[in-house]
C-alpha cells in the first residue's frame, strides 16, 4: 500500500513524512514543486514477534507500506489555464491520501494565507483535488466523444456516458469518492486514478500546546469530515520527529511522559488500514515468520495467492488457527490436541489474525 503525504506550504507535510519515515529517498521529476521523497516501512504487529518466539525463524517478515511525500499542492484553484500536464503524476500513485493540515501557530513559520485555518484549508485542497479530476474528465471526454461519434464503438459509448456522469458531479464541487457508480462504471473509470475518488485521511497537526486536548480535538474535527472513505487524526509532527530520533527504551519513557499512547506512525497505519478495509493474516514456520496484508473479506484460495500464484491455483485447503489460541497453547500440536485447528474450504473468508497453512497441489 501506498500512502501520499500532500498539504499547503509549511503545513509540516515533510515533518511528518520525515517523522514516520526517517530512512527514505529522494527523486526528482524535473521541477522542485514535484520532488518525491519515499520511504519504505514495516508495519509494526506485536503478533509477528510472539509467533518468531514460539517458530524460532532464520527470517522474520513483516508487512510493508511504502510513504510518499508529494509536491505540487497549493489549494489553488483560479487557474483556468492549467492542463491536465500540470497534475504532478505521482499524486495519482497512492491509494491513499494523507492531507496534512496545519493546526498549530507559530510566528516564526507564517502560514502562506496569513492565518492558521483548517476548515479553510481542508476545503482549499479538497477544491484542487476536484479541480485536477475535472481537468482529466474533460481531456479525456472530449477524445472519447469524438471516437463513439465516428466510430460508433459501443464501449466508447459507455465510457463517455460513465464520464459525463463524472463531470456533472464535479461540476457540483463534490468529490468523486460521494458518487455512486456500478461496478461496471467503477471499473472504466478505475484506470484513471481520480484524486478525489482516493480514500483520504486528514491529519490535523497540532501544536505541541495543543497535545493535552488531541483527542478532544480529533474527535471535534472526526465529527466535521469523517464519512465515506474519508477520516482524521491528529498528531504533534514537531514532537513525533523528535521521537522517531530516539532509541527504543528512551522513545517510550519520551511518549508517556508527553501523554502519548502511539506512535504517528501506528496511528496512521491503523487508520489507513481502516480506510482500505485492509486486514493482516499470519503464516509461520523454522524457515519463517510472516505477515501478509489483504483486503477484507477475501476467500482463502485468494489469500494463498498473495503468497504465490500457485498456492491460489492449485488451493486444496486451509488449515487455520487463531493467533489468540496459538498463543495460549503455544504450538500447532498443543492448539490441534484442544480442538483449535479448523480445515478451511475455498468459500472461507479470511479474518484478521487467522494463522493459516495452505494445502495445494500443482
């Protein structure tokens, strides 16, 4: 999973990349305005580490997900003459968006409009991201119009008929993730990679000042803009970058005595996770421990091709325990005497937590 960090100048977008994200790259796409930095990291699960006791594995894997800190946003939208060319590509890269928003006050950092206001700014960018989607409808219907006109193309038909229904919801200044498609509509438009159509999460970022009254504060702005694929939280990026320097033991005598209970970065994998209906399912051995990442509500033959295609292809069976019954007994042989292993079919939906051993023939 990709998440793209985006926000206003000195909103401390980079802040919090650099908080989360401390060992990451950089590339240039020929303008600075559209530098990318990414940075790769696991995704903490105490699971993995108490399964690695119990298996003793030569190798240890968690899952991944891959930050992006991404230019090119200014929440400007009075340019009519910007083209589809002005869009930075790499903001249709994540498949979520992860709008940082200033919420703290400091003379020494002026906000570029002057005040500090999230609402205003929240709505500024959510504007552009519209704006951007609006400019690629119109680009691309008036290719596909003049191809269902002249060729008469029955799928050119329904893809332009699909985007004059995104047009008009554009025109309406709502974004794309409120519109209600078909799944065939969903699919034509999929390949497009609308900014407004991603899951979002707004990260309000507040002052050091302000971390006493976080919760109350996240809670105020979840009751404003939570909804359909979109969600809030806030964070201390000044105070999260100066965690993420720490060692281990000083990190955590650090956050309790700041009143924190997590990390910015289990915050925002927990709510990205949420967001992308993701869940984690666990596999082991003397070889290795692993966790795999897939949607919610997949089949097991579907989860085995996570691991390999011919774990999916030649699929018998799932032998299956829960990782709270594994750890109580604490072996396979121990939870299978007690009744705990369950043999699993190719309608078996997999549930976040299931430890599973895949049966398949090729």
């Amino acid at each position: 999973m990709k998440i793209g960090f985006i926000g206003l100048p000195q909103s401390g977008k980079t802040t919090v990349f650099n908080a989360v994200s401390p060992h990451h790259q950089e590339s240039h796409m020929g303008a600075a305005r559209m530098e990318v930095r990414r940075g790769i990291v696991k995704v903490p699960d105490e699971r993995v580490w108490e399964l690695a006791k119990i298996y003793e594995p030569k190798k240890i894997t968690f899952a991944e997900i891959e930050f992006m800190d991404v230019g090119g946003v200014s929440g400007k939208t009075g340019d009519t003459s910007r083209t589809e060319k002005d869009i930075p590509p790499a903001l249709r890269e994540p498949e979520v968006l992860a709008h940082v928003v200033r919420a703290f006050r400091d003379e020494i950092i002026p906000h570029p409009e002057g005040s500090v206001d999230p609402d205003r700014d929240i709505e500024n960018v959510e504007s552009e991201l519209i704006f951007n989607d609006f400019i690629s409808t119109e680009v691309r219907l008036e290719k596909i119009s003049r191809q269902a006109r002249l060729s008469g193309d029955e799928s050119a038909k329904r893809e332009m008929k699909t985007l004059e229904k995104v047009k008009e919801h554009l025109e309406a200044e709502k974004p794309l993730r409120l519109l209600e498609l078909t799944a065939d509509e969903a699919k034509i438009i999929k390949g497009f990679q609308f900014l407004s159509r991603k899951p979002k999460l707004i990260i309000l970022n507040v002052g050091e000042e302000d971390i006493p009254r976080m919760d109350k504060l996240n809670k105020e702005y979840a009751e404003k803009y939570s909804g359909k694929d979109i969600d809030v939280v806030a964070i201390c990026a000044k105070v999260q970058a100066e965690i993420s320097e720490l060692d281990e033991e000083d990190r955590e005598e650090f956050m309790q005595d700041m009143g924190l209970t997590q990390s910015a970065l289990e915050k925002l994998i927990q709510k990205s996770y949420d967001l992308m209906g993701l869940i984690t399912y666990l596999t082991g051995g003397e070889k290795e421990v692993h966790a795999w990442t897939i949607p919610e509500g997949t089949k097991a033959p579907q989860a085995a091709g996570v691991i390999h295609d011919d774990f999916e292809k030649g699929f018998i069976k799932a032998e299956v325990y829960s990782y709270d019954e594994l750890m109580k007994y604490g072996s396979e042989a121990e939870a299978k005497k007690h009744g705990c292993l369950r043999l699993e079919g190719k309608d078996y939906i997999v549930k976040d937590g299931d430890f599973i051993i895949f049966r398949f023939n090729v």
